[in-house]
C-alpha cells in the first residue's frame, strides 16, 4: 500500500504548475511597469534579468555627460586659442570723441594739456564746430579755422575758465548764448580776445556772462544783432577794437 501511494503521488502536480507560471508572468509585467515608469524614454532597453541596473546605469551616464558638457560651453567664452583662461575684459572706450548725429556739424578736436584746451582745426575746408568741453579748464584756444560754429552754451561746464583766444578764423558764427558763462562756472571775471577773426554772425546775448575784457584786434564783423556783449549786472566790461571793420 505505501509502495502503491509513491508510485500514484504527483511530485508536481498540474495545478502548482500552472500557478507557479501565472506568477512569474505577473512578477515579469510589474517589472516591466516600474522600468518603464521610471524611465519612459529608456524603457525598450530594460529586459533581462539586470532591467533595473542597466537603465539606471545608463540614465546617469547620459545625464553626466549633457552635465559635463553644459560646463564645457559656458566656459568657452572664458578660454584664449592657446588654452589659457583669462577673465573677461572691459570694454575701453574710444579716445576720439563720438562722431555727431548725421546732419550736424562736424567737431573740431580739442586736446587736453594741463588746465588748456588747444582747438586747432588745421584750416580743414568745412564748416566745423566747437564741442561741448567739460571739466577744470583754465585757458581755451581755438585757431586756424577756415569757418567755425558755437552753439548755445558749449563752454557752460567748464569750471575755473580765465581767458578765451581766437586766432586765424576766416568765419565764425556765434549763436545766441554761444559763449555764455553762469555765474558758478567761475568766480573770476573772464577775459576773451579775437585775433585776425572774421564774423559773419554775433548773435544776441552771444557773449554774455562775467566778463571782463572783450578785445577785436583785426579782421571784420559782418552782422552784429543788438546786445551782442552782455554782462552781469553792476559788472562793468572793457571793450577794445582795433583795426576791425564793422558792417552792420
């Protein structure tokens, strides 16, 4: 009888078999969502038995080299042909005065020594302009100008301005305020002497502020409006002319 029961006993039966089959297909489809789930875009790649590793694996791999060369590209900008890196350098600006807008008149240069301003326009053939001068200037010169425009105000931010000189100017027009001086530009009366220069404009008021001494040694003033020479009031000014040739 117990030989009879080993002989009939199924070690695995059908029912265990079955079971054991549906629970690994249930163990592989979990396996296959959660790697899927974790990595959408990698999840064709996790099948086999090492499906969590290898996707892992790979997802850090890709994310360290965009990283590496994310670095790389922001750096690049900071690195010199030969491999040397430099901090970035300022920008320096033009020694030149910038150009004026189109349609305006071109300036004349101006250059800087010491407390003077040297003006010289070299007799270019056209008409130029003074420029806007600005800073501690005790002293301006301007010569050699074949025809030379001041507009309103271009000497009104300097500061400690003594004496202006003209010299050699074959045409020059003075606007309206063209050589005006407020009173806080300078304390010190101004003194301003036109040498061999030729007017084709004074305006009104074109010279007007603390004056001390206004001097026309040569040449000719074609249009003089009134009140070309103003002064501060209870301020009197010393006028000199000497051989110039006055129209109107």
């Amino acid at each position: 009888m117990a030989a009879a029961s080993l002989i009939t006993a199924d070690i695995n039966p059908p029912q265990r078999t079955e079971y054991n089959k549906k629970r690994k297909n249930q163990q592989q489809i979990l396996l296959n969502y959660t790697c899927k789930r974790q990595n959408n875009w990698l999840w064709r790649n996790c099948r086999g038995s090492n499906q969590p590793e290898f996707g892992t694996a790979m997802y850090w791999l890709l994310v360290t080299t965009l990283l590496t060369l994310c670095a790389s590209y922001s750096r690049a900008d900071y690195y010199s042909n030969s491999g040397i890196w430099q901090p970035p350098q300022p920008m320096i600006p033009p020694l030149q005065p910038i150009p004026p807008p189109l349609g305006t008149l071109q300036n004349v240069t101006c250059i800087a020594h010491d407390t003077k301003f040297t003006c010289d326009c070299q007799y270019v053939n056209q008409r130029l302009q003074l420029p806007h001068l600005i800073g501690y200037v005790f002293q301006v010169e301007i010569s050699n100008c074949r025809s030379l425009t001041i507009e309103a105000n271009a000497l009104e931010d300097t500061q400690g301005l003594r004496k202006i000189n003209f010299k050699n100017v074959e045409n020059l027009i003075l606007h309206k305020y063209a050589l005006a001086f407020p009173r806080y530009a300078s304390n010190t009366p101004l003194i301003i002497e036109f040498e061999r220069v030729n007017f084709e404009l004074i305006d009104s008021h074109a010279i007007n502020g603390n004056i001390e001494e206004i001097s026309f040694i040569g040449g000719r003033i074609d249009v003089i409006h009134p009140f070309g020479f103003t002064t501060i009031k209870d301020r009197a000014m010393l006028l000199k002319m000497d051989n110039v040739l006055v129209k109107r």
